[in-house]
C-alpha cells in the first residue's frame, strides 16, 4: 500500500454536500482515510469566481498513480465536472489533484507528484499540515509547515471541522 495524500476542491455547487460525497467514494480506493478540516479560500488565479471549499484527504492505495488518476477524475465526472468545457483555474464543482503518492516523482504529460503547486497554495498548504504536521516535502526534504509563511494573506478561513 502507498500513502497518499488529496487535494480536494468546490465552488459550483452544493459544495460541501459534494466534497462530502467525493470522500464517500474515495473510501471505496484509499484505506484508513482521514480528511482535514474544511477551509474556505478566496480564488487564487481567477479571481471572478465564488469562494472555494477546500480540504486534504490522506489515505493508501494499492492502485497505481495513473490508476488513481483516473479514479479521481470519474469521480469529478460524477459530480458534474466536464473538462472539455470548463475554464482552466475556474469554477467547477469539484477538483481532485494528486499531491503526494508516497515519495514517487512521476512527470508524464497527464500527472505531475509532487504536485507541482502545492508549496505556494495556502489551500492546499493549511489542510495538509493540519492533517500532517510532520510531513516533509519528498523531493526537497523540508517540512510543509516551512513554507506556510510564504503563503499568508491568501485568504483562507476554517470552515468547518472534518467531514467526515
């Protein structure tokens, strides 16, 4: 089993009532899931857009990474998200990126792990440190929890605690 670790994204939508429903289905691939706390975080890139809810999930997986990869992405598909169609770093109802898969580096045109913006997203950074606090970046052996000052004032707030 490989550890892995989620970032789960909403803004279309019920989106915590989606964000739930994706952990739902995530169970069925990853054992011993634990999700963080749910943070509310103003759009990033785009900025015309409707706040996002947030989260990291943790968990193991015997699939391989483009296995996972595409688990991920029929789920989102079942949530209503239609890549063919959407605006790149818009609204969707829900996004699923691969951060971590154990401490693989994979960089095929269809995957990227480490997660190539994870050190500079406070959406991605908060949870994930909530979730592990200890973790460290495994191409550059820093502890995430090191690179959460470079991301201050990008406007995330506690939502609510874990969904699950």
């Amino acid at each position: 089993m490989t550890p892995v670790y989620l970032g789960l994204g909403s803004n279309k939508g019920d989106c915590e009532a989606i964000l739930r429903g994706a952990l739902l289905e995530l169970q069925a691939n990853l054992t011993g899931l634990r999700a963080s706390s749910v943070y509310k975080t103003s759009p990033r890139y785009l900025i015309d857009q409707a706040d996002f809810y947030n989260l990291v999930v943790e968990g193991a997986t015997d699939l391989q990474p483009l296995q996972l990869l595409a688990v991920t992405q029929a789920i989102e598909a079942r949530f209503g998200r239609d890549r063919t169609c959407e605006q790149s770093k818009g609204p969707r109802t829900l996004d699923i990126d691969i951060l971590l898969y154990g401490d693989a580096r994979i960089d095929l045109p269809e995957l990227v792990v480490p997660h190539p913006g994870m050190t500079e997203r406070a959406f991605v950074l908060v949870p994930l440190v909530e979730l592990a606090p200890e973790l460290r970046h495994p191409l550059f052996g820093q502890p995430f929890a090191s690179y959460l000052n470079s991301v201050r004032g990008q406007g995330i707030y506690l939502h609510a605690g874990p969904p699950v």
